[in-house]
C-alpha cells in the first residue's frame, strides 16, 4: 500500500479541527495528548487514500480464493510441523512469541514443557479442526459488496467509528469534522464527492455502527 500525503494546509486545518473537537468533547483531556491523537487520527486519513478500494485494484473472487488457499496449506504445514516437535521445543518456542507479545522475560522449563505436552495432548484435534474450517472457507467465501467495500462507505465507517470512539460526536454535515476528513480523504485519493452527508448518514444506520450501539446504550439505561 503507497501512503498518499496531504497537503500542509489540509493537514493543519484537519489536525485543528479534530483537536478542537477532542478538547471541546472531553475538556478534561490533556492538551499535548489532543496534539498526538489529532496526528494520529491524520495519519490514519492518509492510509486509508491508498487503500485497494480506491486504486480500483479489488482482487478477483478467484485470486481471493487462491490466497486463501495458500493460507490454508500454510496453516496445514505450521500445526502438523508443530505437532511433530519436541515439547521442550516446543513449549519454548509459544513462550518466546508470547513474549514479543507481553514483553515478559524469563522461561520457566517445566512449565513451557506442560504448555507443549497440554496442546499436543488435548488440543491437537482444536487445532486440526481449526485448519479444516479454515479450507472449508475457500469454496465458500462469500463475494465483495461493492456497495458494502466501496471506498466512500469504508472511509465513513472508519471516521465515523474512530471519533465516536473517542466520544467525539459524528454530524452528518458536509462541514463538521467528519464530512471534513471525509472529503480530505476523497480529494487525495483522486475520488472526490460533491457530498458526505449522504455517506456518514448511511453508515451510522448500520447495525454495527458504534454511533448506532451508544444510541441504543443510551435508550437502554437513559431512558
């Protein structure tokens, strides 16, 4: 994916509209963090300009299928590889990637044996099975929406679910902070729309749109 960059002009007046907004949402938050996460949320914009959807280049269903199934093979190989390892060798390996993960140091031996010798004893077949799921997906994975995947419904879906996140509201407006970035990221990406509105008020529609859950939350217990 080639990251596209805006303008300083746009990347100013985006960077002050979404610390402003932050800061008018939640008085409380620190200044110098409102700085950080209204870079953040820019750079975020930036990304998603490069994204497949918007360089037309949406993989075939059957190229999709072929990736799919390379995963699986490689998924196949990896459990049975495993399986066949040592359990010191084992136990000693998920330990070191978990700790990558958690930063955590040291490896007690006994213990890294029983987490080996408890996953091939009692979860081999977990495993084998979670492989076969795995291939059974490739004859059946479903096709891309691409009304779902298009690009001006995902770059909605994403501004709309980082700000409410943030307890930042969403308008549907052209002119709000949303329809800002909506636009700013359309104009980079070469696709630019006459308006957000229509976008940011079909995505808070949606049953997994978060603006959507804090309204039912609020009609729940506020109500």
């Amino acid at each position: 994916m080639k990251i596209k960059t805006f303008d300083d002009r746009t990347r100013r007046e985006l960077e002050s509209s979404f610390r402003d907004s932050l800061l008018k949402a939640r008085p409380d938050f620190d200044p110098e963090g409102a700085e950080e996460e209204a870079e953040i949320f820019v750079g975020g914009l930036e990304r998603i300009a490069g994204l497949e959807e918007f360089r037309g280049e949406r993989e075939p269903q059957q190229r999709r299928r072929e990736n799919l199934e390379a995963f699986a093979n490689a998924l196949d190989r990896a459990i049975e590889a495993g399986l066949r390892m040592d359990d010191h060798s084992l136990g000693y390996a998920l330990e070191r990637g978990l700790d990558e993960i958690k930063a955590r140091e040291g490896a007690d031996s006994l213990r890294i044996q029983l987490i080996a010798y408890d996953l091939k004893a009692f979860h081999a077949g977990d495993l084998r099975n979670f492989a076969l799921g795995v291939r059974k997906a490739i004859r059946d994975l479903p096709a891309l929406d691409p009304t779902t995947y298009s690009s001006g419904e995902q770059t909605a879906r994403w501004i709309e679910d980082y700000l409410a996140r943030l307890g930042i509201p969403v308008s549907q407006t052209d002119t709000g902070l949303a329809g800002k970035a909506f636009h700013a990221v359309m104009e980079l990406a070469g696709k630019p729309q006459t308006t957000a509105k229509n976008w940011l008020r079909k995505t808070q529609k949606q049953p997994d749109s978060f603006v959507n859950f804090l309204r039912g939350l609020k009609a729940r217990f506020w109500h």
